[in-house]
C-alpha cells in the first residue's frame, strides 16, 4: 500500500469511469439476469459487499428478490437452479468470496464481478463480468468500488441508463479534482481531529459512508465509522456528548435535520458533501450533485482525497 499511488489511482478516476461507459454502451453485461431466475444473492467483502447493499435495495424496490449477504456467514441465501450468485471480488482471490462461491458453483447460477479476469472466482463461473477499473497501484479498492457500484445498477435501471449515469459521475469526479485546491486543505483540517472520522449518509446511499470511512482506516489509519442518518440518532448521537465529534455528512435523508439538531445543539462539526445542511461546519459542492444517483458513484471522492492528504503527511 502507497499513498502517493492511491492518490494517482484517485486522478485516474475519470479516465476509468469513461472507458466503462464505453463498456455499456455495447449492452448489457449482465445479459438480462433478473428476468432469468427468481432470486439473486450477492457475495461479497468489505467494499464488496457496501456497494453490493445498494444494488440490492434497488432491486427489491423494483420488486426482484435479491439481498447482498457477507461472503464470511455460516448461513445464508441456499444454492438453487432459480438462484443467481453475483460474487463480487475486485482482486478476485478473497478467501471468504472464494470459499461462498464453492457452495453455489454447479448448482447456481454463478456471476463473477472482478477487476481480474482469470482470477481464481472465475474458476466455473457461468458469467464474468469485468470491473474495467484498470491496476489499483495504490493497494486501495477505490475506483473498484466505483466501478462495482455502477456496474451493480444496470441490474436495476438498464446499462443505457447507466452509461449515461456514469458520464455525469466521470464529470462531476473530474469537477472535484480540479478545484480540490479551493476545499480540500479546509477540509483536512476540519476533519483532523482527536477522536477520529464519523460518516453519515442515507439508507439509499449507505455505501458512502461505509467506503468513506474504510479509506481513514485503511489509509491513514484513522479511527472511522459510518451510520445510517436514521438511525444515527438512536446509534451514534452519544458520542457527541463526550468526543470532539467530527463527521462527513453525505445529505439526501428526510432525518438529516434530526442529526443536526443534535451536533448544532452539542456543537460538533461536520463536512456535508453534494449539499448543504443548516448548521454545517463546511460543504463541499460538485457538479451534478443534485442528482442522486451521480451523488452515489462521486461523493466517496472527497473523503478519499482527504484521507490520501493525512495518509501522506
């Protein structure tokens, strides 16, 4: 792992974002899968598995039964004719992806979603689809996580959808590179704190948050955790009675005033990125940041070039 590499991996953000929407404007590439079996299960870890939730939620609000469970369970979603694995790894040999992926090769319907063609997941799989997020030099799944998210929506919303979605999110990640120098100094020092990292976002964009704070732990290695925005007040409010309370806001929820309530009243501080919220210590706007789903696949950028900043100090 290199600092230095992961912030070039970062920079290489656009370039890559717009060789996948040159993937899927070919078609689909997962072939129509959700109209073929009756449910789908999505294996993963890690940045895996946070991008692999969300697509899972889009599924079942568009009526498809599908869960994303961790690769690791003892107990989970049983292998079936009607069933279709979606096994997720970027580097392609995670133990735990590998070891789920036994359980259902020959009697699933097995998916292989990797960065790596030829990686041992793709060993039997009836179906590999490439991430196309080039070598990851840095050591750190960041534009795989990207990449998977996306790739992930077509399952939902159809890979012309999508292309187009992954145009607007190579151009708003393009739009926070090149004006880092007016927001990202402020928000380093915002966020360096004593007592670590805290990411809020909504359910729909959870991910966000738990990308966003796996970059300070696995980078920096700075104490980090990510809340649901909900739930945050029933989970995560105490901490700012008794901790220099920092926070990365990720806006969108109908309970975002709910939290600010409580850190405006304890005065704690938070960075909200893609909006703006009353009481927020900071903000840090891109382009097409009132879409979304562009939100989705851009918003983990800041805290990642904020984490890549510490990580180099």
């Amino acid at each position: 792992m290199d600092a230095g590499l992961f912030l070039a991996d970062l920079e290489a953000k656009p370039e890559a974002l717009e060789a996948l929407a040159g993937l899927l404007d070919g078609g689909d590439p997962f072939e129509g899968l959700t109209r073929r079996f009756d449910r789908v299960v999505f294996l993963g870890m890690g940045s895996s598995r946070y991008a692999a939730g969300v697509a899972a939620q889009r599924l079942r609000a568009a009526g498809v039964d599908a869960v994303a469970e961790y690769a690791s369970a003892a107990l989970g979603t049983p292998p079936g004719p009607r069933t279709a694995a979606v096994v997720v790894s970027a580097t392609g040999g995670s133990r735990e992806t590998l070891d789920a992926l036994a359980l259902h090769r020959g009697r699933s319907f097995v998916v292989a979603l990797t960065n790596r063609p030829g990686s041992p997941v793709t060993e039997g799989a009836d179906l590999v689809v490439p991430m196309l997020a080039g070598e990851e030099r840095g050591g750190v799944a960041c534009r795989t996580f990207q990449h998977t998210l996306a790739l992930l929506l077509t399952l939902a919303e159809g890979p012309d959808a999508v292309a187009g979605l992954v145009r607007r999110a190579a151009a708003a990640t393009a739009d926070l590179l090149e004006h880092r120098r007016e927001w990202l100094a402020d928000a380093v020092r915002l966020l360096d704190g004593p007592h670590g990292v805290y990411t809020i976002a909504p359910a729909e964009r959870l991910s966000s948050a738990e990308q966003s704070a796996l970059m300070f732990r696995e980078g920096p290695r700075i104490q980090a955790d990510a809340c649901e925005t909900g739930d945050w007040a029933h989970v995560d409010v105490y901490l700012t009675k008794t901790r220099d309370y920092r926070a990365v806001l990720f806006p969108g929820s109908r309970y975002d005033e709910q939290a600010m309530e409580w850190i405006r009243m304890r005065g704690s501080r938070v960075l909200a990125v893609g909006g703006e919220v009353e009481g927020q210590a900071a903000a840090v706007r891109f382009l097409h940041d009132d879409d979304p789903d562009v939100a989705l696949l851009t918003e983990t950028l800041v805290p990642e070039l904020v984490a890549a900043t510490l990580w180099g100090r």
